[in-house]
C-alpha cells in the first residue's frame, strides 16, 4: 500500500487533526488510511517533538520525508532554520500554515516571503481544517506517484534506528525503507559491520506483510544475525552480486565514503563560510555523522569523515550540512564525489 511520508514542524494538536497518533518518543508519528481506487493509502506525519533544541531527530524525519508542514505561529530564528532545513532536503512539495496564538498576529505577506526567499515558493498554504490537509497531502501523493513507484523499484537501502530481541521472534530490526523493496527470505548486507542475516518476517503498520517498499517502516526479523552488527547508523541493503557463471554483476547500493569532495550549496539565510579545520555533521538517510573540513576553495571543500558516511550509488539523495555553533545550524546541502 503506498504510503507517504511527511516531515511536521508544528504541534501536537494540529497532527492531531490529520492523524491518529502512534508512536511518541523524540519522533513522533501520526497515521492516517483511507481506501483508494487501487487499496488503501496511508499518510505518515513525522513530527520531531524535540526541535528546535535537538536537531537531529529533525534530519531524520526530513530523510525520510516527501512532503513537508509548517506550521507559523511566529516570525522568529526557529522558523527561518526550519524554511532553510526543507529547502535544503530539496523538499519542494508541502503546506504552510499560519496559527498565530490567541491575541497573536503572524504577517501573511511576511510569512509568505520568507518560504520564497528560502527556496519554498512552491509550497501552497492552508487551514488547520485536517480534512482539507489531508485531501491537500493526498494530492501531493497522487502528484509524485510516478517518483514514489520509481523509488520502490531501486537498490535496496534501509536505516535502522531501532532494534532488539523479541521472545519467540528474535532479533527485529526496524526503519524507514528510504528505497527499494525487502521481501520474506532476502539476504541483506548490514553496514558498516558487513554482517549478514535474512528476513524471517517483516511487519508494517502491525501488520505481516510478505514485503515492504520504500516509504514503509518496517521491522524485520532477521534469521541469522547478530545483535552486536547492529547499532546506531546501521544500513540493511542487499549483497552484492557476482556471478561468473552468469556474467551478473551486481554492487551493494551505496558506496562508503572515509573522506569525500564536497561542493556545498549554501542557504540564502546561511552567512557563515566553512574554513580549514571546521567541524561538521553530514545528515543522509538517516545517518548523522562527524566530519572534519580539510582543504577550502570557494564553496568545495575535501571532508575526512569520523565513520564511514554512506551515499547511495544510484540516484543520492540530498545531503544535508550542518553545523551544531551556527545560527541556522543548517549550512546547506552537498554533493560528495569519493575521495
């Protein structure tokens, strides 16, 4: 069943309103199914409850997300972080929506103006009605079905961000398909400990299911692996593929980079310049990892990474740029070409 994942800064309230609430730890979730014309249909609110004081979680629900909601209940740095963190996750679809307190007043030309200065013109602005968001956000769907069944069909690519062992079960791990489809029995690769393992059973929305595609999150029970090849960053793909005797060829779908290239595209808002010797964090499908800035000239720069950052083969997604002592702490989003 298509699902769509949605990025939410804004309240607990408004989610609500879409949404039935489903999971609350620092992310938390809200899921919405309706009955389509091919089966059901689900939206995925992800809402980090934590932002503006944690930003990584944020990140995250931006790797995972197509769409995005804003909610302006004022004009202030936050808000400008949050315009700049979409724009650069190139998140071009989402809904704007003013809710000024009561007593409050949020200028809608202003509002409006800073989306379009930040790189968000395309974003449309609504109501706190949820029947209306959600008619809104099922469009949206409708809008980039050709993109959403094109990902389903890529290399196999999934962060995890939870696991343990369940009696009876065993060892479950579970994330966010960022892309490709896992199916009961495949092999997969965990990365970066190049361990292995298959899938004894997957599960969606609490439900068994005999696969999973990119916009699922699933839990996969894994025959054969072990719980000290999992941790935090870790990536679920397939194995790659040679085979003489068929003459197949097959790489594993993302390439591991210690040090990288790095041609950043800076904010509009950001003004800070990256020198020699800056700290930064690279945020990608869900990975948040350190690096050190070597050699500048002009906007590329060579990256030595503290751990392995990987990035897909085919098709990488935006990778965004951020530093923890900067105002916003979002610097941008980068190309990295493997050093």
């Amino acid at each position: 069943m298509p699902v769509l994942n949605i990025a939410m800064i804004g309240s607990d309230e408004l989610a609500r309103e879409i949404a039935k609430p489903t999971d609350q730890r620092d992310v938390h979730t809200y899921v919405h199914k309706e009955s389509g014309s091919d089966g059901p249909r689900i939206l995925s609110l992800i809402r980090p409850a934590k932002y503006p004081e944690r930003l990584r979680p944020f990140l995250n629900a931006l790797s995972a997300a197509r769409v995005g909601i804003i909610e302006v209940s004022g004009i202030d740095a936050t808000l400008g972080e949050a315009l700049v963190a979409f724009a650069s996750a190139n998140i071009t679809k989402g809904i704007g929506i003013i809710n000024a307190p009561d007593g409050g007043w949020v200028d809608e030309d202003q509002v409006k103006m800073l989306f379009k200065q930040a790189g968000l013109g395309e974003w449309s602005f609504g109501s706190t009605d949820g029947i209306d968001l959600r008619n809104s956000l099922y469009q949206y769907m409708d809008d980039i079905a050709d993109e959403l069944s094109a990902n389903a069909k890529a290399p196999l690519v999934i962060p995890v961000d939870q696991y343990f062992n369940v009696k009876g079960i065993g060892l479950v791990a579970i994330g966010y398909v960022q892309s490709g489809t896992v199916n009961v029995h495949d092999e997969v690769f965990l990365l970066p400990s190049n361990g292995t393992g298959s899938a004894k059973s997957l599960q969606v929305m609490d439900d068994d299911v005999p696969s999973a595609t990119a916009g699922d999150r699933v839990g996969l029970a894994l025959r054969g692996a072990k719980e000290d090849h999992l941790g935090s960053g870790t990536l679920l793909v397939h194995p790659a593929v040679e085979d003489k005797k068929t003459n197949t060829s097959v790489p594993l779908a993302v390439v591991a980079h210690e040090r990288s290239t790095m041609k950043l595209s800076r904010s509009p808002f950001q003004k800070r310049v990256l020198a020699e010797g800056d700290v930064v964090h690279a945020s990608v499908d869900l990975q948040f990892v350190v690096g050190r800035i070597g050699a500048v000239n002009g906007d590329e720069m060579d990256v030595t990474w503290e751990s392995p950052l990987y990035i897909r083969r085919e098709n990488p997604e935006a990778t965004l740029i951020a530093q923890l002592d900067s105002k916003p702490r979002i610097m941008g989003n980068a190309v990295l070409t493997l050093k």
